[in-house]
C-alpha cells in the first residue's frame, strides 16, 4: 500500500476516533514506512498514533524518525504510554 493511500486512510479513521483499525493498518507496515508516515501527520496526530502502537513497533519506529519528531515525541513518551 502506498504512503498517501495509507494517511488517507489512517487520517479518516482518526477522525472517527477507530485506533483498533489503525493498529491493525499499521501492524505489518515497517517501522521505517511507519516514521515517514509520521511526517504527514501533525504533532497532536503523530502522538496518538504512537499511543496506539504497542510497545516492540514504537521501539522500533523510534530511532527510525527524524530529530525533530523524535524529540517530541520522546519528550512526551511519558504520557504518551
């Protein structure tokens, strides 16, 4: 699936608050696909997101995003699990 096809979706379903669905979107996509699909998403979207995704996936998308995005998310990690 691509990238855009893949936000598309994942944007609709966060707007009817479905995280179950984007689990299991996201759940064989790799993590490195996963942190450039980060980038389409705003920091409020991006942190859902990494909520949702059970702990070994947000390891591993993690070290895959860039600086800036792994900043604020690290700096959030607390709330955010």
């Amino acid at each position: 699936m691509e990238n855009s096809e893949l936000y598309q979706q994942i944007d609709q379903l966060l707007e009817y608050e479905r995280d179950q669905e984007i689990l299991l979107l996201l759940e064989d996509v790799h993590s490195s696909d996963i942190a450039e699909l980060f980038k389409l998403f705003d920091k409020e979207e991006r942190e859902r997101i990494f909520r949702i995704l059970p702990s070994d996936i947000a390891a591993a998308v993690l070290p895959e995003l860039n600086d800036y995005t792994e900043k604020t998310i690290s700096e959030n990690l607390d709330d955010l699990v």
